[in-house]
C-alpha cells in the first residue's frame, strides 16, 4: 500500500475564512462580540428586514487590505462587492454580500517551511474577498425543527483562497500555521478555530505524481482543528487512491470530515445544480484605494513571521530552524525578544522557550500569555543558573512549579529552602560528618577505587536535602581526602 | 432554439424556491416567451467595449460607516414579527443538513 | 369656504399659521372624506386614526397629512407591499423619509394601496384589491403608487409618498390628474423603502400641485448614511425655485417621444403644453435620444434581475406569511413563496431570475447595463444643448381595469416614457397638461439633469401657473 500511494501525488487547495476583528459588523453597527444572547445583536440591517440597507464598515475594509498586502496580493483597481443567491435560513436575505469578478485582490503568495531539513515553498494565494457571515442554526436532538441565530450573521469575514499548490496534508498544515502566523502578526482576527473565527475549506484531488491532468476534486468540509484538517485530508488522500487503484471514479461532491469517527462522508445535498447568479449588489457603491494609501498601508505593516526570522537569525544568533520556530507565534517571539533584551545567552533562551515551556503550554493548551511567568522571571531563573544558585535540573522542576502556580521562580527556591550550599564552612561541616561515618568508603577512595568519590559526594548531597553545590563539594571532598 | 420553454421555466422556478402548477407552467412559459423574446432587441445594438452601467449615481464611491456601534434592537423587536420562536430564536421547520 | 381636505399642503399651512384651523379639523376632514369615498377608490389600505399627538408641532408640515405608500416603513405599522406574503408585518424601525416626516410635524394618516411589491402600472396586482381611478371608476388610477395618485386625486389626503422604479410615481400621478415627482437617483434615502429594484428606486412626493411637491420633496431630501447610495449633496430650498420665468429656458422634446403607440389626445395635449411655455419665453427645439425604443427591453431585465434577489427574502423565517404545513425548511420556503407571492409578482421573479441564472447572464443582465450606459450618455449628450426635456408621462390615458392583465407586455409597453429616467438616474415630474375627450387626465412630463429638481420645479410651476388644469377636481 506504502508503494502505491507513493506513486500518487496530492493536489490541494485550502479555502480560509477568516472573521475580521471590529467593534461592528460588515455592513451595520452591530456588535461582533461572540457568546452573547442568541439575536441579541441584531438590526434591520444584518436581519436582512424588507427595507434596510448596507453600509460598509471602513475599518474591515482596510482591515481587509492589510490582509491582502501581507499575503503580497495586487489590490483590485476598482472593488466591487457582488450578490451570492442562494436560499438557506442561516441566510437572513437568502444572498450574502460578497465579491466575485472584482474581488478586493488577488495573485498573492506567502512561503512555508515544511521542518528542519526541507526548504522553503511558495504558496500562491489566488484571492483575498470580504463578505459577510451568516448566521448559525442549531438542530436540537431528535427535533422536528432547527433553530436560528443572527448574532453572527454579518459578521466581516475575509476569504483566502489558495491556488492548487499544497501537495500534501502536512503543507496543508504548514500553510495554515504560516497563515495563523501572519494573520496574527497584523492583529486583525481571533483566529480561533474552535470560536469559528477562522474556518477552513479544502479542495483535494489526487493525480499520477509527474503527470499534469488535475484529477477529480472533492471538497472537504467541518474540520475544526488544523490537526482535523491535516487528520481528513490524509484520510481523503487514501480514500481516493484505494478508489483508483480499484479502478473506480471518484465522484465530484462535498464531503464532511468526522472527527469522532476519523471519516469523511459525503453531504446530502438536493440534486439541484447550485447556480449563486451572482451580480454586482446595486445597495453598495465601488470602492478604490489610491495607490499612495496602499504604499502607506503597506509600509505600515508590522514585521511580519518572515522578517522577524530572518532578523532573529542575523541580532540573535538563532538557526535558522529555531528562529522559525520561535517567530511561528507572535507571543513567543515578543517573549523572545524581551528576554534577550536583559540576557545575552540567546541559545538558552530560545532552547527553554522550544523544550519545556512549549510542551508546558501545549500540554495545557496555554499561550505564553496566560501562564504567569514574565520574561525578567525567566531570565532571574538562567541567573540562578549562572550563579550556581540551583542546578539546571532543579530549575526544570522550579518552572514548571512557576507556570503552573503563577508564582515567581525566585520566590519558589527561596521558599523551598532551594538555593545551593555554596557557604564552604558549612560544607565543610557536612563533610567532615560524612567522612567520619563513612570509614570504609575513604578506605576505599585511598586504595585507588575511585567511584567511592561518587558516593560521599551523595552523602553529603542527601544530608543536605539536594542543595549542596555539588561543584563546591567535590573541591572540598578531594582537598579533606588529600588529593 | 427557443429562447426559454417549460423546462428552462421549471428550473428557473426551482432556483426560486417558487412551485408552478401545470397552468401556471403553461401561462408563464408561454408570458416569459414573449416577453423575452421582445428584450432579446437589445442584441440588435452593439455594445463592444461599452462599460456596463450598474448604478445610476455611478460616480459615487468609497461610500463607508466608521467603526462605531449602533444600538442593536430590542430582542423583543427582532423577534415580534417572527411567525414561530423558541426561546429567543427564530424557529423553523427542520433543516436537512448540507448546503 | 372649501372643504379642509381638498386644500393644498401650503395652503393648509398659512391658514394653521394664522390660527384659522387646528391641525385636528384637517384630520378629521380628511378622514370623514376617506370614509366617504374610499370605498369607491380603494385606495388607502391602513387609515391611522390614533393619532398620538396631534397637539401643535412645529416643523415645515407641522399638522399636515401624508398618507404613506405602502412599501414604505413606518414603526409599528403594518407595511405590506400589498402583498400576502408581508401580512402582519409591523417594521421594527422608520424608513428615513418618515423619520423625517415626523420630524417636520407631518402626520402620518396610513397607508397607500399599491401593485403588490411595485410591480404594475395598474394597481391591479395588489392583495388588496384594485384601487380605482377617481376619474373614472372603471379605470386604473395607474401604478404602482396608484393608492397613493389616487388617494391625492380623491383628496383622501393632503400629500402622499410614492416609489418610482419605471414611472410609478409618475405615470399614475399622470393618469389621476396631480403632480408626481421622481427624485434625482440618491436625492432621497431609500432606507426603510422595500426595494423593488435598487438602482432604480426612488421615493418622492405625489401633491396637488407644484409646490406641494417643492415642499415636502425639501423634507425628504438630503444624504442619509444608511443608505450607501444617497448622495451628499445639499438641499436647496426648493420653494425658492417656484418662479414664474422660463425666458430663454432651453428646452428638448425628443423625437423618438412621439411616434407609433402614443395616442392622440395625449400627443395634442402636451405639444398644447409645450407651446405654453414657448410662448412665455422658452426656447423649444427638438433633441434625439436614439436608444429611446430599447429602454423598456433593458428595465424588464434589470428590474426583474434585482426584484428576484431583493425578493429572495420572502421566506417565511423572520417575519410575514409562513406556510404551517411543511415539515421541512425547503418545502416552506416553496410552500410560503406559491401562496404568499401573486401571479405578477412570480412573473419577474422567474424573469430575473432567467436573466441572472449561469448561461443567461451575458445575454441579458451584462447587455441591460451595456445598453442601460448607452442610454444615460443619449441624456448626457441631450443636456449638453438643454436645460430640461419634456415629453408624454404616458403614451395613454388611464385604461380599463382588467384591459390589460391578460398581456403582462402591453402593460410593460405603457412604461416607456417614464422609464429612461430611471435607467439614467434622473429627476422627473409629471404635472396634469389637458384631458381626454372622455375627461380623463393626461400628463406632461419634465426631465432634468441630476439634481436639478429646481430647474424642474421652476419649468413646472410656470407652467402651473399659466395653466388650471391642476384645478380640477374629479366627481366623487
């Protein structure tokens, strides 16, 4: 089986949508604030009442031009918004505002890196759109009828089409965690898939590898986690090879990806050919963007994952790898950087940051935002190190002590009694006890065995409950024993 | 080729959620026939390279609200003219998932 | 002394200002009239007689009835389009131009009977039944703001809003014998207005005469920003337009205006008008506008087109008619559209929606706004050499009620003066200019460029003057 998919190559495309983040909606001045009383947030105008009428939100629009410069799309000379026809009851007006033939911009790219070893690839980004959310339905248990919700409905939703370029599940992958990155970066959403601030599409086909005739797509739906995405797409890779390989079609359809059960399985649709008979929305007028405001939006944009990387590399030193990884979230990176403002060992920063603190954070599914450990906390905690206060191993357990209690690795050690024994004439006491006791083993250590060392050192170590400077008492040991 | 018959009618009707009896099948392919056959005189004129009209205020653009919010309506406003509610939504025979 | 409610706005107005009438004689005149003689007309549907303050108000229509086109938004109170499928449907909020009625005092005595959803030159499409022209009460008053031409024409009102998207203000202001006025495209906000077809639409007054117009049109008007498609230009006083001078006023009557379909009578009376105003002093010659003959073809896709997407919202989810015997959303929405929507109403549905659906598109909807630019640049060149055009409002007087329902073509072929300036965004007026032999009004109409409705008020009111048939009233 391992051979047969080899000789087969995905063809994916990734259809993002993405809420926008502003006070108001699209077109009404609504809130956008989720979790609130179903249809609590709703006018005339995001109901779609007979007589009500669209105006655009400014601040999504450039919000949305933002976007698209980042994703390095051209921005459309003259900007239409257009109405998508079709009847559904999430649907206030049965059509959604959205863009067609003029979207607010297109031919776009942004690069991911795919591990360590791999390069990087460019994604193309075939458009960047802004429309309108819909509304959400509810179907209780075993009810003969569905309930409706117009919070969401208008909510300002950007969609990011990609063109065909993703070849695998875990490019997939990488192009939505670069994208998150990015999207994040600017500021402009919430980017939480599990809020269904951003939502992701997928078109998958699979062809011959090396051969050019795209095969038949299908669309996969209701993933709710990049890892649901990678997850369906892996599984829907497969489903189609086993079918070619049986000699069957795939069939053109959309299908839905179960989560509980790792399926997909096809939607049920009505056999009704889909025709949105899109047309330009005669309720909003055109927009242009003067080339010298796009300039100014475009030198305006924050340092963007890639930039900041690269600056990682050349300021702090960092691998290329871990500069990657490091500016992958925006959080981590600000962290990064305060740290290395008030410590010059850049490598350990970046190590702590990758190893025990993200395991930490993913393990409890934290950013590093809502743990309570401020960088100049950490920083006090390489102090330490340094200073020969605590071991490296007993700083390990000091912050996960410190993140999970919120309280200040400092504050733990002092309060644990942690610090190192690094007074020698105290040392010296415990050694000279130790010794006196342990005879044989100073016999021993005369004779020439020299691993008897080992066990007077942990001698003094357990008299001293660990915090013994275990340096300091190996000098002390080696001058009492006459070395 | 006719221009619209019975067929192109019923799917029409179809993508507007509208249901046509045999009358009104018959009525309406044979009304829509002659209505459009006299708009298909537009194809007399030619219109290469004329830009399509679309809005009569047509040099109107930019036209945006700020970011401000606006009191939402009253729940009881948004749902006083909905023909079945639970709670405070709007309630609706079932949906049959899948768009 | 008259009867209060066959009065003028303006003259309503002086008399109040001089403290010769209250505000409530008005109304209670108004209202005794409409119970009179609406059973005969049909033409207000909804009579508000709560009036909930009728003290003394201030504002320029303080204590003046309007009476409201029922697709028109008012808070709280039913508003239907005439059709089925809005029963019961109490808008939550006001339409702009009540708000701003309010605003001024005006007060708001109900609602104008209408073809269902606008779409009619007729007024025989309503669920309510026809409303019949006071003239003559076996013909339509014209539509689709029939209830309220009708409704001014039988003086069951004072002033009355209507919506024009191919002459619906017009051409029944024409066939009742009062004055209509479309507005510029974006001189009057369209917020609370149920929209018929969006880039056509506008709401504007339907008086008794000329200045009537000047007055409440000056209320309505201005940018609104709830409405995209206002256009923030400042409102003139419009009363300061109504001059009696059109000396060296340059006047074009277009050619393609006057040939096979129009009647006689109606071709007699307005050439009569024109030379009216030649003779104090304009100066009339005879202008082209070559794709006159292809407007009609190009509103019935673009109108259609934008209907059946504006009217995609009729499903009986939030508000309005709902079929209770389905059991699934789609057979509601099948259910509740059939029985909720007329026959005319289906008709451009299924029109616009053909013109819009994958494989028609470029055919007929991309053609209509290809040939809608040809035609708004025959006005653009025509108004470089005048100031206004007059024409016909409509090629024929009011027709028998039932004449034409059968051949829903010939009633789209009575549109054809009216339409083009919807197509190009432009303001216009019909003002009464004669009668038939059989005593049935027939109307002029003027043309003007964007946003000089002063032009035309000024062109109207002259005319006015020099004339009286705005005097006449029908026998009721």
């Amino acid at each position: 089986m391992r051979e047969d998919e080899n000789r087969y190559e995905t063809v994916i495309g990734l259809e993002v949508h993405l809420q926008l983040k502003a006070n108001t909606k699209a077109f009404c001045g609504c809130s956008t604030l989720f979790g609130q009383k179903p249809n609590s947030q709703t006018c005339p105008v995001c109901l779609g009442f007979p007589g009500s009428l669209p105006v655009l939100n400014e601040e999504a629009f450039y919000s949305a031009v933002k976007v698209a410069l980042a994703l390095n799309c051209k921005i459309q000379d003259l900007i239409k918004f257009d109405r998508k026809n079709y009847y559904y009851p999430d649907l206030p007006k049965n059509f959604q505002i959205s863009q067609y033939d003029m979207p607010l911009s297109y031919d776009g790219a942004i690069y991911i890196t795919s591990g360590p070893e791999k390069g990087r690839k460019k994604i193309r980004i075939k458009r960047v759109h802004l429309e309108e959310d819909a509304g959400k339905l509810l179907h209780p248990e075993g009810a003969n009828y569905s309930l409706v919700d117009y919070n969401r409905a208008g909510i300002p939703l950007l969609e990011i089409v990609t063109e065909p370029d993703i070849n695998s599940p875990q490019e997939a992958y990488d192009y939505l965690t670069r994208l998150k990155a990015i999207l994040e970066y600017l500021k402009v959403s919430d980017c939480d898939m599990e809020k269904g601030s951003l939502r992701c599409d997928a078109n998958i086909s699979i062809r011959v590898a090396g051969t050019d005739k795209l095969g038949t797509k299908v669309e996969l739906k209701n993933m709710n986690t990049f890892k649901g995405v990678r997850l369906a797409l892996e599984y829907e890779a497969k489903r189609q090879i086993a079918l070619v390989e049986e000699g069957e079609k795939i069939t053109q359809e959309t299908r839905l990806w179960d989560a509980e059960k790792s399926l997909t399985t096809p939607m049920r649709t009505k056999e009704e050919a889909m025709d949105y008979r899109y047309f330009p929305e005669p309720d909003l007028v055109p927009f242009q963007v003067d080339k010298a405001v796009i300039e100014k939006i475009r030198r305006e944009l924050p340092e963007l994952p890639e930039a900041k990387a690269k600056r990682f590399s050349s300021e702090y030193g960092l691998s290329e790898y871990d500069a990657n990884v490091i500016t992958g979230q925006l959080e981590m990176a600000d962290y990064f950087e305060e740290c290395a403002k008030i410590y010059q060992n850049r490598k350990t920063i970046a190590n702590w940051l990758m190893g025990d603190i993200t395991a930490y954070l993913n393990a409890e599914n934290l950013t590093i935002k809502q743990i309570g450990l401020s960088p100049s906390d950490l920083v006090g905690l390489f102090n330490m190190i340094d200073e020969g206060t605590i071991s490296g191993k007993m700083a390990k357990e000091v912050l996960i002590e410190a993140m999970k209690k919120g309280i200040k690795p400092a504050e733990i050690v002092e309060r644990r009694g942690l610090s190192q024994i690094s007074d020698t004439a105290a040392l010296e006491r415990v050694v000279d006890a130790v010794l006196a006791r342990n005879e044989k083993s100073v016999d021993d250590y005369r004779k020439g065995k020299k691993n008897a060392l080992t066990y007077l050192i942990g001698q003094v170590m357990k008299d001293t409950n660990g915090t013994a400077n275990p340096a300091l008492v190996n000098v002390i040991l080696k001058r009492r024993l006459g070395d | 080729m006719p221009l619209i018959d019975k067929r192109i009618v019923k799917h029409v009707a179809l993508l507007s959620r509208l249901e046509l009896n045999d009358r009104e099948l018959e009525l309406y392919s044979s009304q829509l026939a002659s209505i459009i056959g006299y708009i298909s005189k537009l194809n007399e004129i030619d219109t290469t390279n004329v830009p399509p009209t679309s809005h009569a205020a047509s040099n109107l653009k930019n036209v945006f609200r700020k970011d401000v919010l606006r009191q939402s309506l009253d729940i009881k406003d948004v749902l006083s003219n909905a023909p079945a509610r639970y709670d405070n939504f709007f309630k609706v025979p079932q949906v049959i998932e899948g768009k | 002394m008259a009867e209060l409610f066959s009065l003028t706005g303006h003259d309503l107005l002086r008399r109040i200002e001089r403290g010769e009438v209250a505000s409530s004689s008005i109304l209670d005149s108004v209202f005794a009239r409409i119970d009179r003689v609406d059973t005969k007309v049909n033409a207000v549907v909804k009579v508000n007689r709560q009036q909930s303050d009728i003290a003394p108000k201030t504002g320029r229509l303080a204590g003046i009835p309007v009476l409201v086109k029922d697709n028109i938004c008012v808070k709280g109170e039913e508003t239907t389009c005439s059709s089925r499928i809005l029963e019961g449907f109490r808008p939550p909020y006001d339409a702009t131009v009540v708000k701003k009625l309010k605003d001024e005092g005006a007060l708001l005595i109900g609602k104008a009977n209408m073809d269902e959803f606008a779409f009619g030159s007729s007024c025989e499409t309503s669920c309510y039944g026809p409303t019949r022209n006071p003239w003559d009460l076996e013909r339509i008053p014209g539509g689709s703001s029939g209830g309220s031409a009708a409704a001014v024409a039988a003086d069951e009102t004072i002033m009355a809003l209507g919506s024009d998207t191919g002459g619906s203000i017009r051409q029944p202001a024409a066939l009742c014998g009062v004055v209509g006025l479309k507005p510029t495209y974006g001189r009057v906000s369209r917020y609370g207005l149920i929209a018929f077809a969006s880039s056509l639409d506008q709401i504007g007054p339907i008086t008794k005469d000329v200045e009537d117009a000047a007055l409440l049109l000056g209320v309505i008007a201005g940018y609104d920003e709830m409405d995209s498609t206002s256009v923030d230009v400042p409102v003139p006083d419009y009363t300061r337009s109504l001059q009696k001078d059109v000396k060296g006023l340059r006047i074009g009557v277009p050619r393609e205006y006057f040939v096979k379909g129009i009647d006689p009578e109606v071709e007699e009376a307005v050439r009569r008008g024109i030379e009216v105003l030649k003779e104090l002093g304009a100066k009339v010659s005879e202008i082209h506008l070559p794709h006159t003959e292809y407007a009609v073809s190009t509103y019935y896709i673009i109108g259609p087109a934008e209907a059946s997407s504006n009217l995609a919202r009729f499903d009986g989810v939030q508000y309005g008619y709902r079929d209770k015997d389905a059991d699934n959303i789609i057979d509601m929405y099948v259910r509740t559209r059939s029985k909720g929507f007329g026959a005319e109403a289906k008709r451009r549905i299924l029109l616009g929606t053909y013109c819009l659906s994958s494989g028609y598109y470029d055919a007929y909807y991309l053609k209509a706004l290809k040939v809608r630019t040809k035609i708004k640049e025959d006005f653009d060149e025509a108004f470089r050499s005048c100031d206004c055009i007059i024409t016909p409002t409509s090629p024929t007087p009011a027709f028998k009620i039932g004449e034409k329902t059968g051949d829903p073509l010939s009633m789209y072929l009575s549109d054809v003066y009216t339409i083009p300036a919807n197509l190009a965004g432009l303001p216009a007026i019909s003002v009464p200019c004669g009668f038939s032999s059989e005593g049935l009004p027939i109307g002029l109409q003027i043309m003007a460029k964007p946003f000089d409705e002063e032009t035309i008020f000024r062109v109207a009111y002259t005319f006015e003057q020099a004339t009286d048939w705005h005097k006449r009233k029908p026998m009721l």
